[in-house]
DNA sequence: TCTGGGGTCCTAGGACCC
DNA sequence: TCTGGGGTCCTAGGACCC
C-alpha cells in the first residue's frame, strides 16, 4: 500500500505571507517563543546562511530579515483549514503535526499524478505550498521528501521506485536525514561505515537490534518497503498534558513564581478540557538558567497523586502553590517554570470518590468555559495568576502578527 | 547579551513478589 | 566461600520528532 507524506514548506513562514503577499520573495523568519531562536525560515533567509534553531541574538544585525513571533493561534487555525482539506480528499489521514500528514490514496489513482493535482490544489484553496512525497512505508515516504528537499524537482512531488531502482534512490539520502536516526544513532551508524539509508536497509538485521534497537529495527525494516510504523496515532490518546515557559527576566521571588506556575497551571488545564481528559497526578518544576555557567544551578521538580481524576482549577492550582512551596530555594535567579499534568483519563469515564465534590466543581469549570468562550480566553482568571497586564515575567512575543482568523479585532482589512 | 515548547517511545534498573 | 530464579511494575532518563 502506498503512503504518502504531505509536507508544509516553511509552515509559518507560508502562514504569515498568507495574510502579507509583499512578504513574497523577502528573507522571513518566524522566531520561537521568547523571540528566542529562529523556527522557520523562507528559503530567502536560508539563502543569508541562517539555519533553524539558531538563536537569533546572534543575527540581530541582518536588518533585511522580515522577521515574526509565532503566532500559534493563526498557524493552528490554518493547519486545521488545510487538514481538513485534504482529509475529504484521501481515504485515510493520520495528521502527524501541524504541518505534516500521511495520508493513503485510493485505490484507483495514479500515483504521481493524484499527488501533483492535491498539491495544485492545496496550493490554490489553502494557499499554502507543501510537497508530497510517496513510498511503500512512511519512513520511505519521509525519504520521499528529503529527496524533494534536495534535488528539487519542479513539481515537488515524489514517487519512491518509480524512475530508478529503490537502492539507488535511497544511496541519495544520508542515514541522518532519515526520520528516527538523530545525532546519536547517526554517530553509531558512521562509526561503522554506514553513510545512507540503502546501506542501513542492507545492513545485518541483528547488528541494527543490537545497536539501535526495536526502533532501529523498524526503521530498516520501513526502509525496506515492510510496513512497521502504522497508520494509527490519530487515535491514541495523549499521555499528558503540559505548560511550561522561560521567563523574559530571572525572577527570585516565591510571589512571582507562584503567579507564573498558576498563569501555566491556567493553560496546561485548558488543554486538558479541550481534550475531555482528566489528570490524577501533578508534576511542578523549576529551574535556574542552565546557559550561565557562572550563576548558582537550581533544579527541582515535585509530583503529587490526586485522589481522583480532576480538571478543576480549584483542585489542580491549590496542590500547584505547595508543590512549588516544597521545591522553591530562596537567593536563586530563576529562568523558566513547567507544570505537567499526568496519568490521564478520558473525562467521560470519570470515577467518583468519597470525599471531592466532584459535581460542584465541574458545574463551576462548565461555567468558566462557557465564559471563556463567549467572552473570550483570559477574559477571567484565577487570583493567584496575577494581573496579566502587570507580569513583568510574562513571555515575549514583541513582534506576533495579527490572528488574521480567528480574532474579530484583528481580521485583515482590504481597502 | 542570547540560545523554545510540547510531545512519544524505549530501556535500564530498582522494588517487590513468590 | 556461598548465599535462587523468574516474573511484574514503576520510574528516570535518553533519544527522537516537529
């Protein structure tokens, strides 16, 4: 069975020119949270020798670069636009991030020719340009559009053993570009002479268990076109949830801690709902800036059992203050806080316990969620989050674009 | 003076049991 | 000098992904 991998080119670079054509052509960069490094760069910022990843501190004099915060909320929107696209179009969709999906195509299509019409047509009703690439397995679909990536060909489609022998197609892909083998299995991989995939596909099956693994295994095994990683992630369920940000400045003090870890503990629980899920433990940590070797290192983390399954504020955030209370160490400069919430359960199959009003709390949370979704997130908040305007911590994203569709206030206006 | 955030899966090793 | 063997469960940490 064929499997095909829809790829987004420089997904938020592509979503903010979306909404900016005069962005076309020009050296875009979209930088991560904290305007921290760069996430995504337009093949013209490429071009400047900027890689993705690097931090951008160290580029501030490229004035050229048109450059972005992410802006979550419109890349979400536009991914599930285009998701939802190509879902009405395949048999079958596994939506792997925002902007990546393997899909399989129906039995009747030509190949090549099904793949080159969805992109034009991706293209043209999403405006958004991917490329495709096709194989027997999704590992060699991935191979499929590593090879698009570096020999470009015109239509940014491609078909794994359609014009040349599979070995030599997968001779063109080194063994690090392949999806699963990273910097520690590459270095293994070449110790022993293996540069790329057709000769870890050729390589002896026990040498790659020994060494990389059951993943390992299953990479040779994709690579040599038997199917090892299925099409089945989009139902799994989520093993947690989480939150967790770096501050703009160090903060010393147990107040502003306790507002950040609350403000996080906020985002992590909307998550939660979102998903119908229920948590029934809680892990809190923070942590010194490990980049300031000169600065004294803190790290501490703390874990609490729930009674019972919850996605209540009023249960979650109260355990969040003594967890951070357990672990906070006064005369450190801390730079970054993480709230997790665990063992998750489905909402829906809660079970009740003797001594939490569990009722009571969730026709609150009901409440809370209705407001919020008329009145607008954050509209409301927990006392212990602070005010939002006065977070002097707060996260940077000094240069976000406008949430073109989803926001009433910042819809885009044509003159 | 800067270096993100949110996930999954796998393995080793300790605790515990019979 | 010797002091079992086999199993499960859980967790921390590594590796990897986008």
């Amino acid at each position: 069975m064929a499997i095909a991998l829809i790829d987004c080119l420089h997904f938020y670079v592509s979503c903010e020119r979306l909404f900016r054509p005069d962005l076309n052509g020009q050296p875009v960069v979209v930088l991560s949270n904290n305007d921290g490094c760069a996430v995504a760069l337009s093949a013209e910022a490429r071009a400047l020798g900027l890689e993705r990843g690097s931090a951008w501190f160290f580029h501030r004099h490229l004035r050229q670069v048109r450059l972005f915060s992410s802006n979550y909320v419109l890349y979400g929107d536009i991914s599930a636009r285009l998701m939802r696209f190509v879902a009405a179009r395949v048999p079958n969709i596994e939506v792997y991030s925002i902007d990546e999906a393997f899909v399989t195509l129906p039995p009747t299509a030509d190949p090549l020719t099904f793949i080159e019409a969805l992109r034009l047509d991706i293209q043209q009703a999403i405006g958004i340009p991917v490329r495709i690439g096709l194989g027997s397995t999704k590992t060699q679909a991935k191979c499929a559009c590593a090879l698009i990536k570096s020999e470009r060909p015109p239509n940014h489609c491609y078909v794994l053993g359609r014009d040349r022998a599979l070995s030599q197609e997968l001779r063109q892909v080194p063994v690090t570009a392949i999806w699963g083998i990273g910097p520690a299995a590459g270095r293994k991989l070449h110790a022993t002479g293996v540069v790329n995939a057709a000769e870890l596909a050729a390589l002896d099956e026990r040498w790659v268990l020994r060494n990389l693994t059951i993943t390992g295994y299953r990479i040779q095994q994709e690579l040599r076109g038997i199917a090892a990683i299925g099409m089945e992630r989009a139902h799994a369920l989520r093993q947690h949830v989480s939150c967790s940000r770096g501050f703009s400045r160090p903060i010393s003090s147990l107040a502003e801690l306790a507002e950040a870890v609350s403000s996080y503990a906020e985002v992590a629980i909307e998550k939660l709902r979102r998903h119908r899920l229920e948590a029934t433990e809680i892990l809190v940590y923070i942590a010194t800036d490990p980049f300031r070797p000169a600065q004294r290192k803190y790290y501490n983390q703390a874990r609490h059992a729930l009674p019972g399954a919850s996605s209540s504020l009023l249960v979650i955030i109260p355990i969040c203050m003594q967890l951070l209370q357990s672990i906070y160490r006064s005369g450190y400069a801390y730079k970054k806080a993480g709230v997790l919430l665990l063992k998750l359960h489905p909402a829906t199959h809660h079970q009740h316990e003797l001594f939490t009003d569990h009722e009571r709390d969730e026709r609150l949370m009901a409440a809370l969620d209705t407001i919020q979704q008329r009145f607008g997130r954050r509209r409301i908040f927990m006392a212990s989050s602070g005010i939002p305007a006065r977070r002097q911590w707060q996260t940077r994203a000094a240069l976000r674009s406008p949430r073109f569709t989803t926001c009433w206030q910042e819809l885009p206006e044509v003159f």
